[in-house]
C-alpha cells in the first residue's frame, strides 16, 4: 500500500513563506502517472482541495485564494510532490495533506500543520 508521508510545516508569522513536501513509498510506478493533489484541513471544517498537478506536472490548478501565492510541483523521480507557499495568511492555517486524485490511495498521510500567526 503506498504511504504518504507530509513535512515542512510549521509555525510562520503572516507574510511568511513555507515549502511543504509529500514523500510517497511503496508506489513503485503508481505516482508517476497519479495526478496528485495538497489539501488542507482547518480546524472544524473538511477537508478541501488546495492545489492540484497531473502526472507531467504541466497541468495545474489552484483553489482561487492560493492563486500567485503558492506553488505546486513535482519530482517523479523522487517519488515527492512539493507546495511552497508564499505570502501566507493566518486563514491559510490547517493541516496539509497529499494524496491522488481524484481517486485516493486508500489512505492517508499524518498531516503536516501548518499554522500563521503573529
């Protein structure tokens, strides 16, 4: 079963940036051809699409209020995907996740919090 493992997030004050990574494991060639998206999860409400790219990574869309601010990619030979987030708000506040879609895998990764406060 594959296994998703998020890190980079943190605690950064509004304005700041972060670069969250998504490591996949046990995919063998199933990421290279899964279209993978980040989600977020805030604090009482589900869990929503925030950005997605397909398998070539020359194919991607962002929820409207992360538009010029974050950055999807990918690097299939590495089995990880990527989302550097800049200019961060406190509504931008949740805990991010990564997963294929529009069908997940099955399951899903610890989370990575990401949390902007001053």
């Amino acid at each position: 079963q594959v296994q998703l493992v998020e890190s980079g997030g943190g605690l950064v004050q509004p304005g700041g940036s972060l670069r969250l990574s998504c490591a996949a494991s046990n995919s063998g060639s199933v990421f290279r051809i899964a279209a993978m998206g980040w989600y977020r999860q805030a604090p009482g409400t589900e869990r929503e699409l925030v950005a997605s790219i397909n398998s070539g990574g020359d194919y991607i869309i962002y929820l409207d209020s992360m538009k010029g601010r974050f950055t999807v990619s990918r690097d299939n030979a590495k089995n990880t995907v990527y989302l550097q987030m800049n200019s961060l708000k406190p509504e931008d506040t949740g805990v991010y996740y990564c997963n294929r879609r529009p069908v997940n895998f099955g399951s899903w990764g610890q989370g990575t919090q990401v949390t902007v406060s001053s």
